[in-house]
C-alpha cells in the first residue's frame, strides 16, 4: 500500500492520496484546486489516479475533485447522505452509510457521520493483503486531533437558521459509532492547528481512535446536553468567504485546467485599474506598508494566514490588484484560487515606481502602548480580536468588532474622535486600519505591538464577556439557499453493506 499526507498550511487543509502498488490505482481524499501535487506524487510513483473521493461539502476551501477527475479522468467518490437538499449537483458515484469500494487491493467503507454537515461521511480503509481489519480512518471534519468538527457553520455561515443544535446533536451520535471501532485504528482529520472548522484542534497530524477516546475533550461526554452546550459555546467566528465556499462546492467548481498567471501590470494599467475602482491588496510586510502605501490600499500581509484573510476581506464581484513580489505570485496565486478568487486583475511589484509616476503614498500612523496608557481617555480603543479573546481580557472601555466584520459595523465606529486599532501582535490590526482608512476614517492609529505590548508592560485590564458591537456573523457571500435542507440523523447499519461500483453513478441536479 502507498500512502501519502498532503498538508496546505495557509487553511491547515489535509488531503491524502493512496494507492495499491498491486494494480497502480490510486485515490485521492479531500483534494485541494491546485491539483499538480497530486499529479507529481503519483508519477513519481508509478501511480494512475483512479478515484477521487470527498468527505463532506466543504466550507473552507473549494474543493479540487472535479479539477482532478478533469485531468485524470478518476471517477468521483461522493457522499448521497444527509436528504435531498444536501446532494452534490454535479455528476459523480453517490456513497451512503455502509456501501464500499475498492482502488485494486484497497477496501474502504463508508461511514455516515453528521454533525459538522449533514452529509458528511468518513472512509474506513482495510488493507486486504495485509489482513482483514481496518487500519485507518479519514475523518475530513469529523474527529479532529483533540477536537470534532464545528456544527455551527450552517448556521452562522450559510445562513440556515436552528442546524447548529441539531448538528451537535448528531455529532453526538456519530461519536458513539467512532468510539465501536478498534483502538488500533489511526485517524487521519482534514485539518489541523489554525483551521476555522474546530476550536481547538491539535497540530499532530494524526492520532489513533484509542487516543482520542482518552484525550478527546468530545469523547469523554457520556451527557448528550452536557456535550452540545460544550461543542457550541466559545466557537470562533466564520470566516465570511465560508458561505460563498457551501455553495460553490455544492454546484461543483469551475475547472480551471491548470494554475491562471495574473499578468503584471505596466503603469498605464495600473493607472486604469485604480480609476475603474479596483481594490488594490498589498500583501507587503506591515511595517512596509505603514511606511508608505497607495492610498485605499489594503494590507493583507504574504503570510501563512493571507487566504484566510483574502476570504474575510475581499469580494467574489469586485476585481483587485496585487502588490507582491515577482516571486511570489504563484504561491498567491495558489492560495487564492483555494478559496475561490480565480480573477486576479493583475499586480504589480515595486511601490518605488508607483511613487516615481507621480501618485502620493500615504501614511499609516501608529501609536505605542505607552503613548495610548498615557493619554487613554483621548481615544476611542478598537478592538479587532475575535469575541471570545475579547470576553476573556480587555483594554479597559475597548470596543471590540471583529476585523473580518467590520464592513457591517462601520456606522458603530466614532469619525469625530480618533480610533486606536489593536489585535494581539498587529498583523489584524494592519488589515483592520488600512481597511478603515480606506473607507474615508482619517484619524485611525495602529497600535504597535498590539495588546501584547499592553500586558508586557502591566497596564490594566478587563475581563468578562462585555457588550458592545460585534459585527453580522450572517454578513456571508454566496446564496444561502443553494445548501438548505433539514440533516438528517445517522442512517444505515454497518453490517449492512453493498459495494459501489461505477454503475451507481448519479445524474446532475
């Protein structure tokens, strides 16, 4: 048997292609778009890519199963669970609770486990050589390492009013199944430390079903209502491309054929880009950025968090340049086209020049912590951190929204007094400001060092859950509609089993 985990640190998105030696079939698991690294390992390894399967309709990242069907011609391996609402509408091999499948020597069996979606399903694998007992699960956003999957995201992010109690509750229920499997079995997640999709997963890669029975905070519930107020209390907010990605991932993704090549613009471009309104993203270092930038610019800086950061921040209708270096654009590239953004307008490299052709660059003021302690009653504190670190401690009289939601909260923040921004270290706070000074706010300071700085030097503190404004967590993109329906609870038995073959194939909504 072949196995190989493949690991996207930008969405800490895990995928995983296997293979039988035996026969040269090999499949993939969660594909990401950029479907090139799945194409390299098999080469390498005299594999064809036979099947490409699918855990659930993902939230985080679009999915890159069609891409890799298009250019291998594998057959897609995809869930029918979880009633009519919650069915992929594209053509592929529908799979339910109990059905099996083969890629040569491989066996894996479907298990039906709902709770972060209705129709999600896990792959247990049997190595049929080697014996006749499953030696691994992949669990997508089922059993995390130390953690299970959100079931809150229909609601906060697609928009699908009472689905997250009802999730939690078939989470529960799955987790009872999980727990009949052998101890020996490893569990292989779809994502690990940094994903949006859990509160508090693990950054091992992997663990084994025994472990989590005695590490997993989850699996150590015996009380159903204990467990649900437990899962749903202090999940963080949703990133707000995670709507737009339920329902491109539902309709199927367009195929792209191949990684797009932004094109780099000469200065006339630039010049007609910014007069048609395009936003302008400079993914340069903050402290770069604070020193001199286009005005309206936003910073989204190149760093491990930068898709995540494009999804909260940009919109799936309105164009943007880049500002990045020449060599990085494919890796910018790549991280955008995961969540969606296939259209970049263009970029260019060299603020220098932009300043050389005349245009004025802009200032973003800072403050230190000692200046803010010192004169804290001049100015109104903005706090961009999510809630949850909000409610646990605080700058004294600090409001606090979301950075990701500050879109819908711009009335809530003063224009007639000036606004300190703060996160924990300033990489949010960078975004936050340059996002307000976009929006016509000129008297907006970031705060260096962040509220770090402000515990390092002991200033005051507040803690417990505040008022205040937090922003629309229901503020998404994408049509909502497109993945309503009412989940389903666990269905089908384990024992009774029927095996998938290409026949079962399911026709296009």
């Amino acid at each position: 048997m072949f196995f190989q985990h493949i690991y996207e640190n930008g969405l800490a998105q895990a995928s995983y292609l296997l293979g039988c030696q035996a026969t040269g079939e090999a499949l993939v698991i969660d594909p990401r778009r950029d479907i090139d690294v799945y194409l390299d390992i098999a080469e390498k390894n005299r594999l064809r890519i036979t099947h490409v399967a699918e855990t659930h309709i993902h939230a985080d990242f679009l999915s890159g199963a069609r891409e890799l069907a298009a250019a291998t011609g594998a057959r897609l391996y995809l869930s029918d669970e979880g009633g009519a609402d919650w069915q992929y509408a594209f053509d592929h091999i529908g799979l339910r609770d109990g059905d099996h499948f083969m890629v040569g020597n491989l066996r894996f069996d479907v298990m039906h486990t709902p709770g972060h979606t209705p129709e999600h399903v896990s792959f247990l694998l049997t190595d049929t050589p080697a014996g006749d007992v499953p030696v691994m699960l992949f669990t997508g956003d089922f059993v995390f390492v130390g953690d299970v999957g959100r079931p809150d995201l229909l609601e906060k992010a697609a928009g699908i009013a009472g689905t997250q109690e009802q999730g939690a509750r078939q989470m529960f229920a799955s987790l009872r199944k999980f727990k009949t499997l052998p101890d020996h079995v490893q569990v292989w997640p779809g994502h690990g430390a940094g994903s949006a999709c859990g509160k508090a997963l693990g950054a091992v890669p992997s663990s084994t079903v025994g472990y989590e029975k005695f590490a997993n905070w989850a699996l150590r519930h015996d009380d159903e209502e204990g467990f649900v107020a437990e899962l749903l209390a202090g999940q963080p907010e949703p990133p707000r491309y995670f709507g737009m990605m339920k329902t491109l991932n539902k309709k199927g993704p367009n195929v792209l054929g191949g990684v797009p090549r932004p094109a780099r613009l000469t200065m006339a471009q630039f010049d007609e880009a910014m007069n048609r309104g395009r936003t302008l993203v400079d993914t340069r270092d903050k402290l770069a950025f604070a020193g001199g930038h286009y005005p309206g610019s936003l910073n989204i800086q190149d760093n491990a968090a930068f898709s995540t950061w494009a999804g909260w921040m940009l919109d799936y209708d309105r164009p943007f340049v880049l500002v990045a270096a020449e060599s990085r654009m494919d890796d910018l590239t790549r991280a955008l086209i995961r969540i969606g953004f296939d259209d970049v307008a263009g970029y260019v490299t060299d603020m220098d020049r932009i300043g050389d052709a005349g245009h004025d660059m802009r200032v973003m003021e800072q403050i230190t912590v000692d200046e803010l302690h010192a004169h804290l009653d001049r100015y109104h504190v903005l706090d961009v951190r999510g809630a949850g670190e909000h409610a646990a401690i605080r700058i004294p009289g600090a409001q606090n929204v979301h950075a990701g939601l500050l879109a819908g909260a711009l009335d809530d923040v003063p224009r007639d007094r000036p606004v300190v921004v703060h996160c924990v270290s300033g990489d949010r706070s960078s975004i936050a400001t340059s996002f307000l000074l976009a929006q016509g706010f000129h008297n907006v300071r970031n705060l260096t060092c962040g509220f770090n700085g402000w515990l390092q030097h002991g200033y005051t503190t507040e803690q417990g859950s505040p008022g205040g404004v937090q922003g629309s967590p229901n503020s998404v993109q994408g049509s909502p509609d497109s993945v309503q329906g009412s989940p389903g609870g666990v269905q089908g038995s384990a024992d009774d089993r029927r095996a998938v073959t290409a026949e079962h194939s399911v026709a296009a909504a």
